[in-house]
C-alpha cells in the first residue's frame, strides 16, 4: 500500500501519466522508472494500469495477459517493453519457475512413492470439490519427530521471511485449518527464523524430504 501511494504521489506531482504516455520514444519509461525506485518492472506496470486504468472492468493481471485491451498504444508498448525486460516476474521467467516447481513437485512424489507414503496431489483433490489445496495431502498421515504431518507444500525457491509471511496469508494457514499440521519444503533453503515461528501452530518448514519418517496408521 505505501508503494502504490508513493507512485501515485508521483503520477499527481510530476504529471507522469502523460509524461510517460506522450512521448513517442518513451517505451522504456515504465521500465526505467521502476529501476530507479528499485521495483520489478512488471510489478511498476501493474501498479500503474491499476493507477490509470480504473475506467475498465478487467483487472490488471488480465490485461497484463491481454494487452489488446489497452487503448493508448504508447502505454500498451510501454507495458509490453516491462513485460519482455523483466528477469524477475516476466512471462518467460515465470514459465522457467514453473517448470522447475513441477520438477521438484515430482521428485517429492518420487521420494513419497519409495517410502510408501500414499497421497493424493492437487488435481485429485480439485476433482474432489476442494478449492485451495497444498501440493500434496497424504491419505495416511506421517510423523517427522515429535510433529505429525498431514501435508506438504513444495516451493522450489529460497524462503525469505516476505514471501514466507504471504504464503502463510494466502496459503499455509488455510492448508492448516482444513487439514491439521503440515510440511512446507523450500528446496533451495530459507531463513533460518522462520522454522520457529509456525512451528508451535503446526506448520514444520524444512529444506527436503527427510528419510526417516513414521507412518501412522
């Protein structure tokens, strides 16, 4: 919230919708404004249809996929030049973070599989009726240590305290009411605070799939 009043702020002092929507070699702007106040480019261009746009219907992540719907062409390049310069949540990055998610998914079930642990994944539980799902929902539960585990959510990244408080948000605490105490691997390690801070609530974060587990039948 205090970034999108920081731009808006910004659009009012320095007139920038029509600074950046005028000027016909100004396809860069958006891209380059977001640099210097350090943001992601396509994060600046959401913000700003959001700032701009607020005549349509569509919200801002269906015109980030639909650009068509932009009417003025300058805007729309300058959108489509954050969209295809972005090394951090550009289309083609997040099509390689989900392929590496869906790889890492998989090894879990392998490693699931030859421990005999049975589960059902995401698309099971959709076709079951279920609306928000971890990864994978074990049909007979484990125990890691002392913590039983009824869950797993795989996330094939670094997990920084940001993210990991937006995950709880949007996922784990919903995971954790539904279906008791779970399991979230960040493969690629985490920071080492958050292991204590869901622990006591039943949310175990760990960095692999621990081999020495117990099933509990």
């Amino acid at each position: 919230m205090e970034t999108y009043q920081k731009i808006s702020k910004l659009i009012e002092a320095s007139d920038l919708e029509a600074e950046l929507c005028i000027s016909e070699a100004a396809k860069e702007a958006i891209h380059n404004l977001a640099k210097q106040l350090g943001l992601p480019p396509v994060m600046l261009a959401k913000m700003f249809i959001e700032l701009t746009e607020l005549d349509k219907n569509q919200t801002s992540t269906y015109i980030l996929r639909n650009l068509e719907v932009i009417e003025d062409k300058i805007l729309r390049e300058q959108v489509q030049y954050c969209l295809d310069n972005d090394d951090q949540f550009g289309p083609s990055i997040d099509l390689i973070k989900k392929s590496i998610g869906e790889e890492y998914e998989l090894i879990l079930k392998d490693k699931l599989t030859l421990m005999n642990v049975p589960f059902k994944d995401e698309n099971i539980l959709r076709d079951q009726g279920y609306d928000k799902t971890p990864d994978l929902l074990l049909t007979v539960p484990i125990a890691i240590g002392d913590n039983v585990i009824n869950w797993i959510e795989s996330k094939a990244s670094f997990g920084d305290e940001h993210t990991h408080k937006q995950y709880l948000r949007e996922q784990y605490w919903s995971y954790s009411n539904r279906f008791g105490p779970g399991l979230v691997i960040y493969w690629f390690g985490f920071v080492d605070e958050l292991a204590e801070q869901t622990l006591d609530k039943g949310i175990i974060i760990m960095d692999h799939m621990p081999s020495k587990i117990t099933t509990l039948i």
